[in-house]
C-alpha cells in the first residue's frame, strides 16, 4: 500500500524539484488546493531538502503553502533554504548529506521532497552514512534529476568517475534518457558505446526523460523488467521501448 500513489506524489515535486515559470506559478496561485488529495493517505509530514543547488525563493514557498494547503505538515531542513537565487552553485556536501540522513531518521517524515535536482547531488555520494540510512529501509524520496546539455566528453568523465566509485557494481541494467543540446548524437551515442564495455549489466538508451517537453516518471520504489525487446515493464504494465546499445545492435521497438 506505500508503494501506491507515489507516481502521483512526484508532480508534486514540479514546483519544487523542475523549479516552476512563472507563468505556470502564476496558474498555481490561482488554484492553491491543486496538491489536495493528491498525496497517498499515509503521507501526512514531507521533509523538504536540497540535495542539488538551491531553488527559487518565490517557486520553493509557494511550493511548501501548496503542501500546506493540502493539508501536509511540511518540516524545511535547517540547510534546504541556504543560498537560495545563486543559481547552480551548492552549499557544502556535509550540510546537504546532513539533512537528507536527518530527514530520512526523523520518525515524523513520511516522504521526503527536493527543491531541485541536477548538478552537484553526486557530490552526496561519499558524504552520506549508508549504514545509518538503512535502518530504514522504506523511506520514499520524491524529485527530479536529470542532465542538461554538456559536451560528450563531460558526459563520458562524469561516467568513468561514477564508475571508479562502484556506483555501476550492482547494476542489474542501466538505462540512459534523452541527451539534449550534448553535441552531435553521433559522439553521444559513442562515449555511450564505449561506456557499455566497462560495465557487466545491459545498458539502453532511449528512455523519455531529459531536457524535453515530455517525461516519463519512474517511481524507484516499484520492481521493474527490462526484455530482451527492450520493453521496460512495471510491476503494474507500464511500457516503454528503449535501444540496446550492447554489441551495437537495435532492439525493436514497440
């Protein structure tokens, strides 16, 4: 039952994780019980955090009156709201990792929410006690990550050190979105290629997610299938058809 509703739970994170325009925020004042009924019963406390740069101070408040108005107790972690405005830069990894555990170990939370996704959340990776976040096994994390445009040779950096700190080890597969504005798909598609053959798992490409108009969600919490079709399979049927980028051949799609 916890499982349910948290696809839902994630457009929540629109105006707190994507960071709201102004015109879309604009929409939302006018409707301030848009977040009602949208959360799964059992949601009644989100912690707020900032994993990645901070947001917007005007899209990050009326995110959290929404969630108020919802009906949602929401507790703002002590680093969440420092350095707001300031674009991408980040505050320490410490301070970051630092509310995420404490969020994640407060018994009064029952979900937690990012302000925003993207450049400096794999600065957490070494910072944060996986031991310590273990005990407690079934606490949902609800955002948005994705890569905006770098060039190839960033991207295939990036890879080889997620990579040299075991991030890929356990891998059952590995599935990249779209990559925009990243240069030719051509030197894309290559340092993709090349990553394939340093990893031990199926790697595809293709997944609806980037810097696009439409994206998919996927709740991590939910067990999922990848066939040799490369159909990606919920544990309810949910489809999405991918390219097999292994041993340079094309899967169908359907």
């Amino acid at each position: 039952m916890r499982n349910r509703g948290i696809a839902t739970a994630m457009a929540a994170a629109f105006f707190l994780s994507a960071g709201a325009s102004e015109e879309n925020a604009g929409e939302a004042t006018g409707d301030m019980n848009r977040f009602r009924n949208l959360f799964p019963e059992w949601v009644k406390c989100v912690a707020i955090v900032s994993p990645a740069s901070p947001g917007q101070t005007g899209e990050v408040d009326l995110g959290i009156a929404l969630l108020k108005q919802a009906g949602i107790q929401v507790v703002v972690m002590p680093h969440a709201r420092e350095h707001e405005n300031s674009g991408y830069s980040t505050i320490e990894a410490e301070k970051r990792a630092a509310d995420l555990e404490t969020a994640w170990l407060d018994p009064r939370v029952d979900l937690i929410l990012c302000t925003r996704g993207g450049i400096g959340s794999e600065d957490m990776v070494d910072k944060l006690d996986w031991e310590k976040l273990a005990r407690r096994k079934d606490m949902p994390v609800v955002g948005f990550i994705e890569c905006p445009g770098r060039k190839p040779s960033v991207v295939e950096n990036a890879l080889n050190k997620m990579r040299e700190r075991g991030c890929f080890r356990k891998c059952a597969g590995i599935v990249f979105g779209h990559f925009v504005n990243c240069g030719p798909p051509g030197e894309i598609e290559e340092v993709l290629c090349r990553f394939t053959g340093t990893v031990d798992c199926p790697v595809f490409a293709g997944f609806p997610y980037g810097h696009r108009g439409s994206n998919r969600m996927l709740d991590f919490r939910r067990k999922v299938v990848i066939g040799e079709d490369g159909i990606l399979v919920f544990e309810k049927p949910q489809k999405n058809a991918f390219t097999r980028l292994n041993n340079q051949r094309e899967l169908t799609n359907e």
